[in-house]
C-alpha cells in the first residue's frame, strides 16, 4: 500500500496539466499553440491572478532565474517586464486588457526574441462549470529562415507550463480575511 501512495504522489504532477494543449498549426514560418484549462474561480479572481506574473509564472523561463523579478501592468502599452541588478527584458508589450475576460500581449518571448518574429499571447477568460474556463493562444509569425515549425513543440511544452502554473496557483486555498 505504501508503494501505491509513493507512486501516486510521484505521477501527479503528470496528470495535472490542462485539459488541452496542442499545436494547432506550424510551418517554417510560424506556428500557433493553444492551451485550455479550467479553474475553479470566477474570472475576475482568475483575471488577478494573471496578473501577478511574478507568483506563477516559473524562475527557469526567466532571463535573471527569478520569478519575482517580473511584472505586469494590466494597462493597453503596458509591460510583461523583467528588472534585475544588472539588467532588464520586455518579453511582451499589453495590446487589450479586459479586467475578468481577456489579457492580450505582443512579443516574441525568450529565445524567440532574438529570432526576429512577431507574437501575440492571448489569454481569454469565460465563465464554465462554475469556474472559469481560461484559453491561451499564442501566435508566431515571422521568415521562413527561422524554422518555427521546429520550434513549436518546445514552445507548446513552455507556454503549457506557464498556464499549468497559473491554474494551480488560482486554484490554491485563500486565508479567510476579516471585513
């Protein structure tokens, strides 16, 4: 019985990840990923969350190794930003915000930055089951000299990581606050 309960706690993390992640298209140059997974809280709660990138989103796709080096200003021009001693990223730049239905941003994220392409990441929010249900697209254009269709698969597993992230940690239990 001990084995069973070792061997439980050992795969689940393997089994909590989004209902969907596919790569729904790709070709030399681009690729479009799409990630779907559904969250327990209301949109608006779930919309906060999103926002506060530098909790959920993981240290090891970030330039400086920390998560708590990132942030975002939830405002049309505002940034998906990294500041560090010794440096600074704008991985993406805010194109909508739309407080408790969708965060829409521009930017080739990580090692796509120095590709030469032309991304939008959007994270659309919709009331399901009680919850919310929250879909991620991104998007990717650029030369055909950059071989994105051999790039989508990592991407894919990057950006489903990242909403993985982002549903555990709306997911978690809250401290009851004093009104």
């Amino acid at each position: 019985m001990k084995n069973i309960l070792v061997l439980a706690c050992l795969l689940t993390p393997i089994f909590a990840i989004p209902a969907r992640a596919d790569v729904v298209q790709h070709a030399a140059d681009g690729f479009h990923v799409h990630v779907q997974v559904d969250v327990a809280h209301a949109p608006k709660r779930v919309y906060a969350d999103l926002l506060r990138i530098d909790r959920w989103w993981s240290s090891s796709h970030t330039f400086s190794g920390k998560a708590q080096n990132l942030s975002l200003q939830a405002r049309a021009g505002g940034c998906f930003c990294e500041h560090w001693n010794g440096g600074s990223v704008e991985h993406a730049r805010v194109i909508a915000a739309l407080p408790g239905h969708a965060l829409v941003l521009e930017g080739a994220l990580g090692p796509l930055q120095t590709m030469a392409v032309e991304g939008v990441l959007r994270f659309a929010l919709t009331p399901h089951d009680g919850g919310t249900r929250v879909e991620v697209d991104y998007r990717v254009n650029g030369s055909s000299l950059s071989q994105l269709s051999d790039v989508a698969p990592a991407v894919d597993r990057v950006i489903t990581e990242q909403v993985t992230r982002l549903a555990r940690f709306s997911d978690r239990p809250r401290a009851a606050t004093a009104h």
